[in-house]
C-alpha cells in the first residue's frame, strides 16, 4: 500500500500548478464530461449490486438519511448564525452546502476503501442522491420562511432532476435492469477506468480549489474553523446514523463521509436561484476551500478509523 | 442600392449561466419573440468569471425587438435581478431586414 494514493498526488498537482499561477487548465467541457463519466459509473456500481438485493429493507435507510441531512442543515444553521453572526441569508446557504453531498468526496472515498479491499454495502450511491436533496429544501426553508413568493415548481425541478440526481438515478436504474452480467460488456469503460478518471478530475478539483484560496483569505478564520469543524461534526452524526442502520465498516466510513461533505454543484446552483442575496463567494470557499481538501486528505483515513472504533464497540 | 431595412433595438445581457433557465422564462412572459444564448467569459466587478466550471460560467443572451418592449424587458432586468446577480444588459439601435421577424 503506498503511503498516499495517486489520485490524491493529482489533486495536489492542480492545487499546486493553480497556486503558482500555472498556465494549466483543462477545458470546461472536459470538466463537465469527466463529472458526467463520475456519476454514472458510481450509479451503474450501485445499481448492479442492488439487483442481487431485496429493495425494502432499504426505506427506512432512506428516511434516516433525509433525517440526517435535514439535521445538519439545521445545526450548521444555527452555528453560522449564532456563533459567526453570518446575515440569515447567507447562513441559511452555508448550511444548505454542508448538509448536502459531494459526488467528488463520495468518489474519492470508493477508491480509497476498494484500494484498501473494504466492501460497501452497494446501497450508498442511493443514500447519494437522496443525501443531495433534502438540505437544499430546508435551506430555502430557513432563509425565506414558507413564503407565498419562492417558485416551487422551479426549485423542485432543479433539486430533484438536478443533473447530479438524473445521472445517478438512471445509472443506477441501468445497473439495477442489467445486472452485474448484462453490464460486463460495460465494465471496463466505467468500472476499470473510474480510478483513471477520477485522477483526471481531481486534477481540475486542484485547479478549482486554489482559485478559492483568495476568497478564503478574505472570509477570515471563522469561515475557516467552520470549514473544518462542521464536517468532523457530521462524520459523528453519519457515522451514529450508519451504526443504527447497522452497515459494516465500509458502509459506517463511507457515510460518514457523505456526511461531512460538502456540496459545491447541486446547492450552489439551486441557492443562486433561490436565495440570491446570499453571497456565493462564502459558501463555495468554505466548502470547496477547506472542507473538500480537508475531507480526501485528512478526514476519509479518520473517519476509517473512528468507524472501526464504534463498530468494534458494539460487538 | 438601398437595403429595405428597418430600425429595431438589440437588447444585450451578459450574466451569470446559472439563471439562463429562469431569464428566458421572463423573456417569454414578457413577449421576446426570440433570443440568442451564447456562452461568455470575462471579468468586471465581481472578478474573473472564466467559464472553467458550472458556477464561473457566464453566458450573453441577444433579443432583438422594438424600442418600447426592450425598455420593458430592461426595466423587468433592473428589478428583478440587479441587485443579486452579476449582471450587465444596454441597448443599442441595430437596422434589421425582414423587420416583421422582429
């Protein structure tokens, strides 16, 4: 086992080349592609692996993650408010990152435990989606009130059938209908290159992720402290969720990743639209700046660990 | 040879892509008979927005009309989105042919 993955050299690279103002850049287009690619393969692996899998048991793993969701968005609510004295909007924003997901946190993760030989239970890129929707709703929630004015239909729209959503939905509906045989002819092109891939993307997330650093500087140490906090908050309450759902390592490490991430494509896009007057800049440099960073080096060995703590002390 | 050309106004607003679904809504309540979407990048008061990814992605969009309708839709801008969003819309006199397109 190498001291540190590959795909987390990569991610270094771009940060690196970003910082010292490299001429590197990767088309927008490849960006987009590259993230399509993303989703599908880890819907695909979901789906093929729930098709060996009665379906029921899963509803009330479901409900515990929209609990769970909400319940971060809530408490990151109340600190950005109370204790960084953040104006509502921009509160209400904040949280709504922290208590959704990120795909590229979630992907890492999956690589990190399949290097290691860690099985997951291949339920997780459901609790994916649905981990994506709930904070975005209650966030709207807290920031506007149950107002008359906000266009739900709209924001339904983009928080159900948001592309993050649509992508892992039908890859998993693909994997589900075909099964693990029917995708064999697929395999190579979404299962053996996923590690490829995600190097590839993780270059661009370095790139992204150093443009933040100036943002940061100017959001001051509050932002920064929440930034690394919020998540080591969350990784607790997923990895409680995970133990009374009962998951196994993997499933409790990878959860409480889900947990700790950050959303930074889905919420951006829907609090751009539903609560404009927040300030994009906050949110994105604190879950993009710190929090992602923060989760692939740092948390995911962590949250291992901590999950093999709480795991060990039930049995 | 004289063009039989008509004068319209062209509308412009270059913003931020996150909105083009919402913005060509307005533009169709409010009566554009048509537009132009194109993506853009740039740099003004809200710093550099250089399209690498989905939230520093701006587009332009392009309606022309007559004088009377691009007020309208400049104002319906003003109100609605100035204050939140990184926008920027001006008019300018354009000669059209085929003006009942328009």
């Amino acid at each position: 086992m190498p001291a540190i993955d590959p795909v987390i050299l990569f991610f270094l690279f771009g940060l690196a080349a970003g910082l010292a103002r490299s001429e590197l850049k990767l088309p927008g287009s490849l960006y987009d592609s590259l993230t399509v690619f993303l989703l599908l393969a880890i819907g695909l692996k979901g789906g093929q692996g729930l098709a060996m899998q009665p379906l029921l048991p899963l509803l009330p793993q479901i409900g515990a993650v929209i609990l769970l969701g909400a319940a971060q968005t809530l408490i990151a609510f109340a600190i950005l408010r109370h204790a960084g004295r953040f104006a509502r909007a921009d509160a209400a924003a904040t949280a709504a990152h922290y208590g959704s997901v990120s795909v590229a946190t979630f992907a890492v993760g999956i690589a990190w435990l399949g290097a290691r030989a860690i099985e997951v239970e291949p339920q997780m890129a459901i609790l994916l989606a649905i981990m994506e929707v709930p904070a975005i709703l209650v966030g709207i929630v807290l920031a506007r009130g149950v107002s008359r004015e906000t266009d739900w239909r709209s924001l339904g729209h983009e928080a159900f059938l948001g592309k993050g959503v649509t992508l892992l939905i039908g890859g998993m509906a693909i994997g589900w209908i075909a099964g693990p045989e029917g995708l064999a002819p697929i395999k190579a092109m979404f299962f053996d290159l996923f590690k490829g891939v995600l190097a590839l993307f993780l270059l661009e997330m370095g790139l992204i992720v150093s443009r933040q650093i100036g943002e940061l500087k100017r959001c001051g140490a509050f932002l920064i402290a929440f930034g690394l906090g919020m998540p080591l908050l969350s990784a607790l309450l997923g990895l409680g969720t995970g133990i009374l759902l009962g998951f196994s390592v993997g499933g409790l490490t990878l959860l409480a990743t889900l947990a700790a991430s950050a959303s930074y494509i889905a919420v951006p896009a829907a609090m751009r639209l539903a609560v404009p007057e927040a300030n994009p800049a906050i949110s994105l440099a604190a879950s993009l700046g710190v929090t992602f960073p923060f989760n692939i080096l740092i948390g995911l060995p962590l949250y291992h660990w901590l999950a093999i703590q709480f795991a060990g002390a039930i049995v | 040879m004289n063009l039989p050309t008509e004068k319209r106004t062209m509308l412009t607003i270059v913003t931020e892509a996150v909105i083009e679904q919402a913005l060509l809504r307005d533009l169709d309540r409010l009566g554009a008979r048509g537009h132009t979407v194109s993506d853009a990048r740039g740099r003004g008061s809200r710093g550099v927005r250089d399209a690498a990814w989905d939230e520093a992605a701006n587009i332009r969009i392009e309606v022309i009309c007559p004088r009377e309708q691009a007020d309208a839709l400049l104002r319906h801008l003003q109100a609605r989105y100035y204050d939140n969003y990184a926008m920027i819309a001006f008019l300018a006199e354009i000669e059209v042919l085929r003006p009942e397109k328009f």
